[in-house]
C-alpha cells in the first residue's frame, strides 16, 4: 500500500515536470529578454509647428541673446551676529553694446559686488552705473564683446489680452521663457512694501524668483515691461499673478539715471482717489471721470499753485478717504480718468516744466500753470 502511494507521488511530480518543460506552460513572471518583439508607432517625418508655435520660437530666439543672469554678492548676519555672504540672483537685458544692462533695484539694492553671466556663458563684473528705487529699476554696465541689444517697444498702447512671453533665468535655470496675456494694468503696490510701481502690467505668464530683472516682450519680441514681481500667498513660487513695470516708466528715468545715478521724476505733489460714474453720483461731482486730490504735499507742487486737497473724511468701504478737494479732469488738454493717466504724462516731462492743470472746485470749471516738483514719495 505505502508503495502505490510513493508511486503514485512520483508519477504526479513527473507529470508536472513533463508539462512545465515540454507543454509550452510558462510562469507570467517570463525572464528578462524572453518576451515578444517591441513595436514601436514612429512618426514618418518631423512633425509641423503650427503658427503660434513657429512664433513663440521665432521670438525666443530673437530675444534670448539680450538677456542676462545677475549674481548679486551681499553679507547677513547669522544668528551670534557674525558676517554671512549671501547671494541673490536675478535677471536683466542688454541696453546697448556698451554693455548697459537693465534690472531692478531690488535685484542689486544691497550688493557688495555683481556678477553678470551673458547667454554664452561668459561672466562679467558688473559696475552698478546707478539705482532707483522708487521705481525699482537699476542700470549695470559690463565691459564684454558681441553684445547684443534687446529691441525696446512702447508700453503705452498696450491691450488686456495681449499675448505676452517672459524670459528670465526663474531658480537660476537660465533662458527659461513662459507664455501668457495681460490679465490687467493697474498701479499695484512695489516688491517688498516698495512704492507702488504705476500702470503695472499684470500677466498669468510664470514669473517665478529669479525671473526680476528679465524682459517682457510683445509677439514681435520687443520689451514692453520688466518683470518686476509676483504675488506668491507667501510661497517662493508662481502663484499666476506676475507684475512688470512699463518700458516707457524705464525709458522716462534711464536718462536721470545715467546722469545723476537716480531718477529726476516729475510730480504734482498730490495723494489722489481714482472717480468713476458711481462715485463721481454718490459725492454729488460735476463730472463722472477724474482724480479728486486727497491731499497736497506741504510745499509740492499743487500747494504752491493753489490746488487744494480734501477737507472732509468719509469711508470708502473700509478705507479712510477725504473728501472735498479738487477734481482734476485734464492736464495739457490730455483727459484725465485714472491716475495712470497722470503717471504717463509726468513720464513725458522733467521736474520744473509747466503743465496746466483743468480741475473742478465745486461746480467751478478752473485751470491753474503747476510747475512741477520732483517726487521723493508715494505721490503723483
């Protein structure tokens, strides 16, 4: 009996030796190397760019060359107080073959010396030719061959739904561009609690820390901004709202700062509250469009021509405002509806010429001759 049962173990055993070796009976688990051919679905020829697409490369490589990465050497103190060399890292473009570069101040406010690396990769030492930072734009010079210049636009006409591109050097990682449009042009407040940078333009093209200083250029790969900041919720990331300050606001102080190492900008000396048609019903205004002045900067310019500021307080929401000054509605013939309008004629002028200023006094039409100041504050 214990004999048919060895035997009839061992035929069992046999048998699944037999079918698992000679059946064609595989685990699924095959060996490396064992299974069938790869077949791959390859593209018989290199694919089209579409339009848009053959745009976007177009204007990366007409605008790439011009831009450049900042280092920017500073010293901290750690916690005992002792001295820690630091860097930060930005971007900027190329003026001219000079070798001028534009950036933002915040990028070099602090350096003890800057560094300047070209598309090539070749480095240079930077000299810091001077620094603005009501405007939060600084002009860099390197002394280096084949420079060449980024192609300056005009911010002036310059549309919401515009399509936009940024290039930067955003975590060091150089001649990075992104794509986007104008989400809207406002005055917003500057990088770090600086002073408000005036008609900023708003884009949803990623700008991420690195990417201050770098072009934002138009379809043709013209500059018409410099990437200035970006709204992070408190995260060192895109948050999709990115700022740059107008080209033209560059153009207006690059001469003063070559000149004087700062910018002369011209100003009203007023504080002013935007009037639209709902306002402009509520305060009872002779017009439905202007600037109301909320106050005059004590011996400004507006104050020595007579304007006057608000002399009432009011909220508007939560916000403390006063109420009762003049309405300024036009400067130099020119309309004024917003105190952007007010920013792009100051950036035709320079401190000590003379505008003339339309406003209403209550229900009284005037004009009055303002020569105007040069602004050191948060004033138009």
């Amino acid at each position: 009996m214990t004999f048919r049962r060895l035997l009839l173990v061992l035929i069992l055993v046999g048998g699944f030796w037999y079918l698992t070796t000679h059946s064609g009976f595989h685990n699924s688990a095959a060996p490396e190397g064992k299974g069938s051919p790869l077949n791959l679905t390859e593209a018989h020829a290199a694919p089209e760019f579409t339009s848009t697409e053959l745009n976007n490369i177009s204007v990366y490589k007409r605008a790439v060359p011009s831009v450049v990465n900042i280092t920017a050497g500073t010293i901290a103190l750690d916690f005992f107080y002792g001295y820690v060399p630091q860097t930060d890292q930005g971007s900027g473009f190329i003026l001219d073959k000079q070798g001028h570069i534009l950036t933002n101040y915040h990028v070099v406010a602090n350096a003890r010396n800057v560094e300047v690396q070209t598309h090539d990769k070749h480095r240079y030492t930077a000299q810091i030719i001077g620094k603005d930072r009501l405007h939060d734009l600084a002009l860099l010079q390197i002394n280096a061959p084949n420079l060449v210049p980024a192609v300056l636009a005009s911010s002036r006409d310059l549309q919401v739904g515009q399509q936009v591109y940024a290039i930067g050097n955003p975590f060091g990682l150089s001649g990075t561009m992104t794509v986007g449009i104008i989400s809207a042009i406002r005055s917003v407040k500057g990088a770090e609690g600086g002073a408000p940078i005036e008609n900023a333009i708003q884009t949803d093209a990623a700008i991420n820390p690195g990417n201050s200083g770098g072009p934002l250029l138009n379809s043709q790969g013209e500059v018409i901004g410099i990437n200035s900041m970006i709204a992070q919720n408190g995260a060192e990331q895109n948050a999709g709202i990115g700022f740059a300050i107008p080209i033209d606001t560059a153009k207006a102080v690059l001469n003063d700062i070559q000149k004087y190492g700062h910018s002369r900008r011209p100003s009203l000396g007023i504080r002013t509250l935007p009037i639209g048609p709902d306002l402009a019903e509520q305060m009872g205004l002779p017009a439905q469009y202007g600037v109301l002045i909320e106050s005059t900067i004590p011996g400004g310019a507006a104050e020595r021509a007579g304007l006057h500021g608000g002399n009432q307080v009011a909220y508007l929401g939560n916000q403390q405002i006063s109420i009762g000054g003049d309405l300024i509605i036009g400067i130099d013939n020119q309309e004024i509806t917003s105190s952007q309008d007010i920013s792009e004629i100051m950036n035709e002028h320079q401190p000590g010429d003379t505008v003339t200023v339309t406003f209403f006094r209550g229900r009284r039409r005037m004009t009055a001759r303002v020569t105007l100041g040069e602004a050191h504050d948060q004033t138009a």
